[in-house]
C-alpha cells in the first residue's frame, strides 16, 4: 500500500478506513455521496480511490488477493456466459395504436 511518509501535507488515513468503504461502493453501487456517515467524508474516500485506480495500486491488490485465493484452492475457474439476444421490431414503440405521431393530423380530425 502506498505510504504518505515524503510527501506534503497532511498524512493518510489508515488504508483499512478506506479500503472497505470503496469495497462497499463497488458491490451496493451507491454513489460516492450517499455513503454512509460511518465511513467518513466520502471526498477522501473517492480520492484514495482514485489515486489507488490510477498508480496501478487497486490492479495490485486484486492480483494478489486472487493469487492467495487460488493457491489457497478457494477460486472456482468456471465462467458462465449468456448470450441471450432479445430484438425489437422498429415499429415496436411505446404509442398505442390511438396515438397518431406528432404534426400528422388523421382525415377524421380534420374534418375532411
């Protein structure tokens, strides 16, 4: 884990105070505002998060984790892919058959 000693201002918080609120974000999906209060100021939250994605330090730790899980033998290699398609006809809009488009007037509406 990256450590703030050499750099300015104030040190980082302790990397666990942080690590299981980005966890949470991923599996609920929240957004970053609506985290709960118990994790603290979601702007450091997001900022850990962000610096851990772009200096390669959040790939690491999932490398390493998913290498002690499978030397462990609690991974299970099996992927299942659906490759359900579902196709739409054009014409199957959400207007009922009593909608006529907007701008074309029937022969009924307009009296001729």
């Amino acid at each position: 884990m990256p450590s703030s000693e050499g750099q300015r201002g104030r040190p980082f918080r302790d990397h666990r105070h942080v690590v299981e609120p980005i966890v949470y974000r991923l599996r609920t999906g929240v957004a970053w505002r609506d985290l709960p209060e118990a994790f603290g100021p979601w702007q450091t939250v997001w900022k850990r998060h962000k610096r851990f994605s772009t200096d390669g330090t959040r790939d690491k730790i999932h490398a390493r984790l998913v290498a002690e899980a499978d030397a462990a033998g609690d991974l299970d290699w099996k992927v299942s892919v659906d490759s359900t398609i579902n196709r739409a006809h054009q014409h199957a809009t959400t207007l009922s058959p009593l909608e006529a488009p907007a701008g074309r007037r029937t022969k009924a509406a307009t009296g001729g």
